[in-house]
C-alpha cells in the first residue's frame, strides 16, 4: 500500500508540473507544440569532392524521407535538418532547433562501404543508409529532447542511440532488419578481433565506445524481435550471456519512449507514414 500511495503522488505531482508547464507556456505566449514543424536544407557545398554526394542526397530525396518519419512530433517551434560542408571537419550536432551533419561525415560513411555483400548478409547500399538514417535520427533525439524538456535518467548520448534505434524498429520488419544491420555496420571497425585497444581517454568520451554502441543497438533489436533479429545470436554477433536480457531492455527502452515522448506525437499522423522507402539490396549508388 506504501508504493501505491507513492505511485499515486508521483503521477499527481506530475499532472501539477504539467499543468504548470501548460499554463507558464500561455502566460508567456510559448507557441504549443504541434506536428509537422520539421524543414530541411541542402546546402550545397563549395568543395568539388561533395558535389556527387550532394546531388545523389537530393536526388534520392534523404531529407525529405527523415523529415516524414519525424512529421508526427508536436513540437514547439520549428527543427531544421540540413547537410552542409564542414570545412574538413567530420562531424554531426544538434541543438534545439536544428541537426547538422556534414558532407565529410557522410562521406567517411561511404568510404567504409564495402563493395560486396558481406558475410553477415549486409548489401552495400544498406552500409549507407542505416548509419545515415541513424545519424539524423540520433541528433534528433538530442534535439527533441531539448524542444520538450525531457528528463534522461542516465548519459543523453545512450539516450539518443536508443530514440534512433527505436524509431528504426518501428519501420516494417524487413526494412527495420535493413536499418538495424546496416547502422550495425559503422561499428565495425573495433570488431575485427577478439581484443581491442582502447585509449583510456576514450572511456571518458560521453559516446559509448563503438563496440559499445554495436551491441547496444543488436541488444534493443533482438529484444523487439528474437525471430527477426535470431541470426545475430545464431552467428555470435550477440553474445548469448547479454541476450537473454535483451526482451527486458527493449521493454525498458519502449516503456521510455511510450511515457515521454508518447505524449508529443500525433497518433493520426503516425498511422499515416508510409513506413516503406528503402532502395532494392541491389541498389549500387554510385559517385
């Protein structure tokens, strides 16, 4: 009876902190928060060696595809997603009110695809849209959860794996399959052995390490599907032993999701996305 009293007074206390909010927001004359406030840009970038990638992103209209998977969010003012040039820089960021990746972080993407299916089953075309997909979806989270206020109990960086991958589950079975595997890729790198050797420094990055995020991101899939996802036990990409718990995190991070940011999207706008977009496997994009 005592945890239900507490139970009971906690969601009190939060229906006041909401009341409050609501009510502070049309004192202050806050916009309040709506769907499809979601705008995009390529910028074109000055370097030549970005030309081809840009107008392959246009021409297969990447933006406008990330824009119509995040359209069901009430947000409270308008979120830009734009690629541009980075001056050599490699990198991705968001803040409240904008995603920015750079031409040269897609690009370090590209030249990392391999030119053949791998062993695992992953098409080349997948090895780009997945960490691309994942890229935005990512900063978006940072972005959304800076719009809505939404409290992280834990790092904000795991917290935005997780709002990417779950979003990506959300797709139909074979295209999440496509995503989750594809995104997997970009990891590779620190899984080409049994050992690797790791800065210490790099333990106080605020991202996880790669092989990290690699089995987080195999973890949340596996636990939203075990028959979609058995061959990433089955292979050993998974290992057995963090598996058995993965139904349990993807419930956790479900529970999550449905309890804060469930409340920001438009349900009939949801229903309405057309959750089937990706290339053919054998899509072979070329520069």
């Amino acid at each position: 009876m005592k945890w239900i009293a507490i139970a009971l007074l906690a969601s009190g206390l939060a229906l006041t902190a909401a009341d409050a909010e609501a009510a502070g927001r049309k004192a202050s004359g806050t916009p309040k928060p709506k769907p499809n406030r979601v705008d995009i840009s390529y910028v074109e970038p000055s370097s030549a060696d970005f030309q081809s990638l840009y107008k392959l992103l246009k021409e297969h209209r990447a933006l406008e595809k990330i824009r119509d998977i995040l359209k069901p969010l009430r947000l409270p003012h308008r979120l830009l997603l734009q690629v541009r040039g980075c001056e050599g820089i490699s990198n991705a960021w968001s803040d409240e009110e904008s995603v920015t990746v750079c031409y040269e972080y897609l690009d370090d993407i590209w030249k990392k695809a391999p030119e053949h299916t791998t062993p695992a089953g992953i098409a080349p075309v997948d090895t780009l849209i997945g960490p691309l997909v994942d890229v935005f979806l990512h900063e978006a989270g940072h972005a959304t959860f800076a719009a809505l206020r939404i409290p992280i109990f834990g790092r904000e960086e795991d917290a935005a794996d997780l709002f990417s991958a779950y979003i990506m589950l959300k797709f139909g079975r074979e295209e999440a399959r496509r995503l989750i595997l594809g995104s997997a890729y970009q990891y590779k790198g620190d899984l080409s052995s049994p050992t690797v050797m790791v800065e210490r420094q790099k333990f106080a990055d605020e991202h996880g390490t790669p092989a990290q995020r690699f089995f987080n991101l195999l973890c949340v899939a596996y636990g939203a599907d075990p028959k979609l996802f058995a061959d990433v036990v089955e292979k050993g990409f998974l290992p057995q032993d963090r598996a058995v718990g993965c139904e349990r995190e993807h419930a956790q991070t479900s529970h999550a999701f449905d309890t804060l940011i469930g409340p920001h999207i438009d349900r009939r706008i949801a229903r309405t996305l057309h959750k089937r977009w990706l290339p053919p496997v054998t899509t072979r994009p070329t520069r």
